[in-house]
C-alpha cells in the first residue's frame, strides 16, 4: 500500500486505515480509493476484526478528489475508468466504518466520511462538497447523503454555493456524532469503535444492514426486513450467550459465531 497505512491491531479487534498522502492533503487519487478497496475487502473477512476506522490527519481528513487526474479526461474517459465502483465496495463493507475527522473534508472526502457508518471529528473540521466551483457537482453520494443527513434546505445551498460548515454546525445539522478537541479525536473514534466491538458482530453487521435499509425502503418492507434479521440472530452462538450472561447477571463473551 503507498496512500494507506493499515494497522489490523490497531486496538483489540479494531483496524485503522489512515489516509497518507500528506503533501497532498490526503486527496483521493484512484490508486488510492483502490487501495482502501481492497483493504476493506480484506478486513470484512477478517474475525479478529469487529469495528474498522479511516482517518486521515490532524491537517485533513481528504481535502478531495485529485483533480490534477481528473481535469483533462473527457465523458467517456471518466466512464470506463468506473472510479465510483470502489465507493460501491465501501457501501457494502459488512462491518461498521468510523470516520476519524480533522481538518478538512471536501468534496470526495466529504462524501469518503458520509459513506462511513459514524463520525467522529476534531474542532477544526469542515465539511463541504465545493465541486460546483470547479464547474461540476457531487459525484459520489455528495447530493443524496448530505440531503438525507441535513435536509433539502440546506443540503442545497452548500451543494449550489460551495459553502463548508464547522465541525459544531455539522453535529447540530446530525450529519456528525461528535465533537472533541483535535488532540483527543483519534482516541474518542477509538473509544466509539471499541463499544461497538464488544458487543456480539453478527448482531452488530445484522443491525447496520437493517439501519442502511431503512434509507432504501418504505416502511412496511423495512420493517420487514428488520424482523426477518432479528429472528435469523436466534440461531447464533452469541444470541444464546447474551440472553443467558442477561440472566446470570455476568458479563457476555461473544465469540462472533
């Protein structure tokens, strides 16, 4: 790997996947939205793995898209270099995905942290998808996630304007989860992951699939959905094992199985 650094013990069944190109402010070339694919490919087959985070660094999470490889292509270049396909693997990845933000995270990498399933960002953070002052719009979810996470209203004026918001606008508007000094946001996306990842990882990717769902679905087959979910966890190990630790009054210790 050239653009990532991957740490598959980062913490007990936490990976971290940090962004480095530095002098470029972490922006997404294809090699390395390449890289994060196949990465997250291999760590979804992981078992030691339960909860994966990306960051980037303290200056920027991802400024953006390397627009250096993009300017002179034309329609059909861009079509048959199929770059959305690595966001599609990043959508299906079974296990929850934190983001780890600080500084900026524009454009792709605006649309990089909403794939994510949570984040976790630094004070100094901005979040923007500025693509319309470079003559083009969003491209990877950029209009349809930030419109679900903060409304038509406003999802339109920083999509149309370029505008970022703050790390605070962006937790008030709940496309963020939280909020905490830049020295500590690393270590507080750590702390997010490690709750998740003691609890039972199939409840936990059968959970996330039925959250994702209810963007896609009406009501009714979510619902559905849902339900067929939580009786499938009826046949797991860890079903048995938490529902007997519940009545012991101990602690469970899920095994993923």
């Amino acid at each position: 790997m050239e653009f990532i650094k991957v740490n598959k013990a980062y913490a007990k069944h936490i990976a971290l996947i940090q962004l480095n190109r530095p002098k470029e402010l972490n922006a997404l070339n294809l090699q390395l939205m390449g890289e994060i694919r196949d990465c997250l490919k291999e760590l979804d087959q992981d078992d030691e793995v339960r909860v994966i985070i990306i960051s980037g660094d303290e200056r920027a999470f991802a400024a953006g898209a390397d627009i250096k490889q993009m300017a002179g292509k034309s329609t059909i270049d861009m079509w048959k270099v199929d770059q959305f396909s690595t966001w599609d693997q990043i959508n299906k990845t079974r296990k929850p995905i934190i983001a780890a933000v600080s500084g900026f995270a524009l454009g792709g990498g605006c649309e990089l942290a909403m794939t994510c399933d949570m984040i976790v960002a630094s004070e100094t953070a901005q979040f923007g998808q500025p693509e319309i002052k470079i003559g083009v719009m969003p491209g990877a979810g950029g209009t349809q996630r930030l419109t679900k996470a903060l409304g038509k209203a406003k999802a339109m004026e920083l999509v149309l304007t370029g505008k970022f918001i703050s790390a605070e606008e962006a937790l008030g508007y709940g496309l963020i989860n939280k909020v905490v000094p830049v020295e500590v946001y690393l270590k507080e996306a750590v702390s997010l992951a490690s709750e998740i990842a003691a609890m039972s990882p199939i409840a936990v990717q059968m959970a996330k699939e039925a959250v994702k769902r209810s963007f896609e679905v009406p009501l009714e087959e979510g619902l559905h959905f849902e339900r067929k979910n939580f009786y499938m966890l009826f046949s797991s190990e860890d079903q048995k094992e938490g529902m007997n630790a519940f009545v012991e009054k101990r602690k469970p210790d899920f095994k993923g199985k």
